[in-house]
C-alpha cells in the first residue's frame, strides 16, 4: 500500500475507534464528526491507492461515486457527509451541535462509518 494511504487508513482506524468512544461516552456531535472523519480518510486512503491522487473534498457521496463504491455504500457516505459541518458549527447546524445529535442520530453515523470502513478494507487489500 502507498505510504500516504497507509497513513490515512491507520487514522481511519483511529478514528473510528474515537467515535465509538464518544458514542460510549454520550457526547455524540463529537461522535458524529468522528465518524465522517473517519469515512473521509478511509475514502481518501483508497482514493489514493486506486487513482493516485489525493482528493481535496469532505464531500463523502463525491468520493464514494468517483470510486464507483456500491450503492449501499454510497448512501452511508451520503448520510455522513452534512456531519463535517453541521455537527461542529452552530451557524451551519441552526443551533448548537451539542443539541442536535442525540443517541439515534449518533448511533446510525457511527454504524455508517463503520460499513464504509468494512468495504474500503475489502477494497484497498485487493488493489
């Protein structure tokens, strides 16, 4: 595997686990933003090894269909992909991000991240 992708995976890996900290731990805008962290790194790491070139986009749903990922992948990417604004800045959100994710909301980023990671990993040991 490329070294920049590596490095990018392992991160991935990182932060997923941070987000199922914060999950754990109640504080879940804080989990939500990890989790699109995480997916967004992951995208990127395989991004890199597949196209050989690091994409300069948090647009989840853009990395997912320009790595033609499945369907059901791209709509993980699609529900994550508001999360790298909404869930750190008031302006964006309409109001405090510590307000707007509750355990549900939470929960299904974290799940979300999760199935992308799965298929990126399947992916990026096969290129």
């Amino acid at each position: 595997m490329r070294l920049e992708a590596e490095r990018l995976w392992v991160q991935a890996e990182e932060d997923l686990v941070t987000a199922n900290v914060l999950l754990k731990e109640e504080r879940f805008y804080a989990a939500a933003f990890f989790a699109h962290q995480a997916a967004e790194e992951a995208l990127k790491a395989l991004h890199i090894q597949r196209l050989l070139a690091f994409p300069r986009s948090h647009d989840l749903l853009f990395l997912a269909e320009r790595l033609q990922a499945p369907e059901d992948v791209q709509e993980e990417a699609r529900l994550l992909t508001p999360d790298y604004t909404l869930s750190r800045y008031p302006d964006a959100a309409g109001t405090v991000p510590a307000k707007l994710y509750g355990k549900p909301q939470a929960t299904a980023r974290v799940k979300a991240a999760e199935r992308i990671l799965e298929w990126v990993k399947a992916e990026i040991y096969t290129s």
